[in-house]
C-alpha cells in the first residue's frame, strides 16, 4: 500500500486559533498517520509480504521479508552523522554555554534519533522547554503524534503546533503550542476542549522541524514497490525449493498397492519388474520408475533478485556497502561509489543545519541562556562524513602539494588533522624547539678556534 507524502499544513496568521481549527488540522493528521505506521513497519520488517492471500494449504507458503529499509537508514544515518556535528563560535564564553547545552540534552544521541527520524518518516520534531531549574531542555518526537501547522505567507514561518495521544481511558490528552502560550487539551469521541494555559518563555514557537526534504519523503519511499516486489519473488523461490524436496514418485509400467508404497517409503528400497515379458501384441513393456521434474526457473528468479537489488540502491541513492566489490574500492574508485550518497548527504545537510539554526536561536533568545540573543548567526557547524579513508594516500597527497600550494591547503587533505589552523601552530612551535636544540648541540666557531690554536702550540 502506497501513501502520498503530506503536504504542508498552513493556515491564515491573523485568525485566532480556536478548538475548531485545532480540531480540522487533528483530522487531516490523522489521515496521514496511517503512511507514517506503514513506513515504520517497513522500518521494523513488517512488510506488504504478509498481507498476501493465504495459498492453498498444501502449498508451501513461505513469508520472506529482507528488510532493505532498515539497512538503507541505518547505513546513511551512520555516513551522515556517525560522526557527530561539530559547533565552534568566535565567542569562547558562548561556545561554552552551547557545550553546556548539549552535554545537558546528550545532543548527540538526539541529533543521531532526529536524522534516523527524518528518514524513516521524512520528517520529526524537537520540543524545548524549560525545567525547574531554568535550563533549556529538548526532545525529539516522532510525526505519528505530533504534526505542526505554518501560516500562509510566503516566508511560512511555524504558527502552531500540536502533540496528543491517548490515555489508558482511552482519552484524548494533548497540549498546543503556540507563539505566546502551551493550551492543554483533552477529549473524548474526537470532541476536543481547551484546557489551561501556560505562558511560551520563548519569542518563538518552542517546536523545530526536522525533514529529509522538502517533499517530507522517506529516503525509502521510492522504493516500495521494489521492496515489495523482491521480498514476493524471494518467498517464491524458497516455495519453489520446498516443492522440489516434496517430489513425486512416478511408477510407469507397474502398479504398486499401499502395502508397496510403505514399504518403498520405509525402507528406501525398489524393485519392480513386468511379469508378462511378452503381452498379447508380441511387445516388451517396461517398468520406468522416477521423480516428476518440475520446471526449473532458478536463473530467471536470480537475475529478477540482482536486478531488484540493484535498482533498491541506486533509486535510493545509498550505497551498498556490505557487496563483496564495495571493499575491494580505494581511492578515487571509491569516491565515485560514494559520490550519490555524499551528494543526499549534502542536500539532507542543508535541511539539518537550518533546523539546527532554529533550535540554536531559541536557545539563544533566553538572556538566562546567553547575553546576546543573536550569537547563534556565529554559529559554525562541522559535518564530517564516516567513511572510510586512506591516510596513506592523503600523507602522499599532502606532501605533493606542499611544494605547489600553501601549508594550510596541503595540511587540509589529511583526514585526522581536525583543526588544520591548530596544527601549523604545532608545527611552528616543534621547528622553533628544533632549532634551538640544534643551536645548543653545535660548538661555537670561537670555541673550535681556541682547541685548535692550543693543539698547535702542544
């Protein structure tokens, strides 16, 4: 089953937002929660495999899922972000408010949910708020309870958001947040009511969105009906292997009773002869004794298998790491490899730094957080890619250039040399200790002098 990625919610900022309008935007979700569900359990394996008719009950009826989606998630969110984002500011006394910050919400394990989020359902959420202790707190949370609503300008900047779910009554509990205050909400039937209100401490819609692209797409939605498709032909094939050990064996020539055939059964044993040599006509018959071969369409099946295979990845633009040719690449060979996945990389990139903008301006906007409200436009974000690198081929690299470009350009090749400015410094200081201690060592042309003018006179 296939859903249509949601569009974005809009509504007029200059109307109040009553019960009514929450309610309306409630039930649009609602519709798109049922995509949302399908794409989690083709994260989970849960696949359309399961849902095909029963066969006939001796039939073999194999349900074989090979759950590419999780592979395809797991492998791009660990190449995007595997190695976590690096924050650095000019300011160093904002550069550790913002360390504090993101020691406190372990960001790492939160930015690392947020992009396996974003491409599962192609999008997710993080709510801050403040604890009794005045400190800014974030979580992330997933779009099949949570949905946010823009205005219809042409800048569609956040209005409102809205988080609900239900109890063990089976009510309806909730909260809306908006740009001034947090209404909780309750409900039953699908009737909903306001409850109180608490005041928004931010100047900003405390909710940021995180999306895979502006289409809100799953990274594997593209390739549904490929999944689909190869899990059907490989739980066909496992049915095809189960008939083949379930032969028949046909008797031509002879007729055998139930007696014969348990005996042939159990004691794996034939011999079957024609008593009449010569019948009536003056032939010979023969008894012919063999299993009835089916159809053999192994080939046919394996090259639909590799086909599919390679259309999943390619569609999808993630590499498949685990073929046997991937680990033989090195060099420029497997950058090409890699080059469709650096370039969804790069895209889902730009989409993640501008949500990171947001949370970071949020943050900054509280004078409890930080003195100046705008030190997140100095923010500096280091996206590193995990993959796989040959520090003997950069040192070579490095040390052609050095004699083409400058220092800090032939130093950048290297891969473990993070801070590439830090790293002259070091150098500078070991050539300046260096010679120094060379200085030392040498005897002064004075001092030679001296040894030899005495030697002569002795």
């Amino acid at each position: 089953m296939k859903y249509k990625p949601p569009k974005l919610m809009t509504f007029s900022k200059d109307e109040p937002i009553t019960v009514e309008v929450v309610t309306k935007f409630m039930e649009k979700h609602k519709l798109e929660v049922a995509r949302y569900e399908y794409l989690k359990n083709m994260y989970l394996g849960i696949m359309a495999i399961d849902d095909e008719p029963a066969k006939d009950s001796w039939k073999p009826d194999n349900r074989l899922a090979v759950n590419f989606t999780k592979y395809i998630v797991d492998t791009f969110t660990g190449y995007f972000n595997g190695i976590p984002v690096k924050k650095s500011h000019s300011d160093k006394e904002i550069l550790t408010k913002l360390q504090e910050f993101d020691n406190l919400n372990d960001m790492e394990d939160e930015e690392s949910e947020l992009a396996k989020m974003a491409c599962i359902y192609g999008r997710a959420f993080e709510f801050l708020y403040q604890d009794e202790d005045t400190q800014t707190n974030v979580v992330y949370n997933s779009p099949e309870n949570m949905f946010m609503v823009y205005d219809d300008t042409v800048k569609q900047e956040p209005l409102f958001a809205v988080r609900y779910g239900v109890d063990e009554d089976k009510k309806l509990q909730g909260e809306v947040y908006t740009l001034l205050e947090t209404i909780k909400i309750s409900g039953e039937n699908d009737e909903i009511s306001f409850g109180e209100g608490t005041y928004n401490p931010y100047p900003d819609l405390p909710v940021v969105e995180f999306y895979f692209n502006e289409e809100r797409m799953s990274i594997f939605e593209s390739v549904i009906s490929l999944v689909n498709a190869f899990n059907k032909a490989i739980s066909e094939k496992a049915n095809d292997v189960d008939y083949f050990s379930d032969q028949y064996l046909v008797f031509m020539g002879a007729e055998i009773d139930e007696e014969d055939a348990k005996n042939i059964k159990d004691n794996r044993l034939i011999n079957y002869y024609d008593k009449n040599q010569n019948n009536q006509s003056g032939s010979t018959s023969k008894v012919d004794v063999k299993f009835l071969e089916k159809p053999d369409s192994d080939s046919q099946t394996e090259n639909l298998l590799d086909r599919l295979t390679k259309l999943i990845f390619q569609t999808t633009m993630v590499a498949n790491i685990s073929d046997e040719s991937f680990g033989s690449s090195s060099g420029v060979s497997l950058a090409y490899k890699l080059q469709a996945m650096s370039n969804l990389a790069l895209s889902f990139q730009r989409k993640f730094q501008s949500s990171l903008n947001s949370r970071y301006k949020l943050f900054c906007e509280l004078s409890t957080n930080v003195s100046n409200k705008d030190s997140w436009k100095d923010i500096e974000y280091t996206f590193t890619r995990n993959e796989p690198k040959d520090i003997k081929e950069q040192a070579e690299t490095a040390n052609i250039l050095m004699g083409i470009t400058s220092q800090e350009t032939a130093l950048s090749v290297i891969s473990v040399i993070p801070d590439v400015q830090a790293e002259m410094e070091k150098i500078k200081k070991e050539e300046a200790s260096t010679a120094i201690f060379d200085q030392d060592k040498q005897p002064s042309e004075k001092g030679t002098d001296t040894v030899v003018s005495e030697t002569n006179e002795e």
